[in-house]
C-alpha cells in the first residue's frame, strides 16, 4: 500500500468504504440478536419456575460463543 500510485489511494478508500459497510451490517445483526436472545435467556418465554429458566436460557447465551470457534 506504501507506492508511488495514485491509484492506490482510490483503492483504499474503496477498500475501507467496504470494511466500515460490513462493520455497520455486522452491528445491525448483532442487535437483532441480542434483541431477542437476552430475553429467551432470562426466561421471559418459559414458565417462571426456577429450575425450567436454567435449562433452557443457556443455548442462547452459548450460541455465540460456538459460532466464533
């Protein structure tokens, strides 16, 4: 990237037009996700029973975690 081209100035504000383009639409996603997880995992789509929160909150507090690996 360090060169003597014109050009290559264009390409980089291309290329860091793309990145901040899928930050933006990694951001969005991650919000919808969170918008629905964090209350699936306190329990508030399951009976209010203690033992019945537990069990089932915590595949959606994994699931993250798992897709990263």
């Amino acid at each position: 990237m360090v060169r003597n081209n014109l050009e290559d100035v264009i390409t980089a504000i291309d290329l860091s037009r793309k990145t901040f383009s899928q930050i933006r639409w990694n951001y969005f996603f991650a919000m919808a996700y969170n918008i629905v997880a964090i209350p699936v995992a306190a329990g508030a789509l399951f009976p209010r029973s203690p033992a019945s929160k537990c069990h089932l909150g915590w595949p959606a507090l994994a699931w993250p975690s798992h897709q990263l690996v």
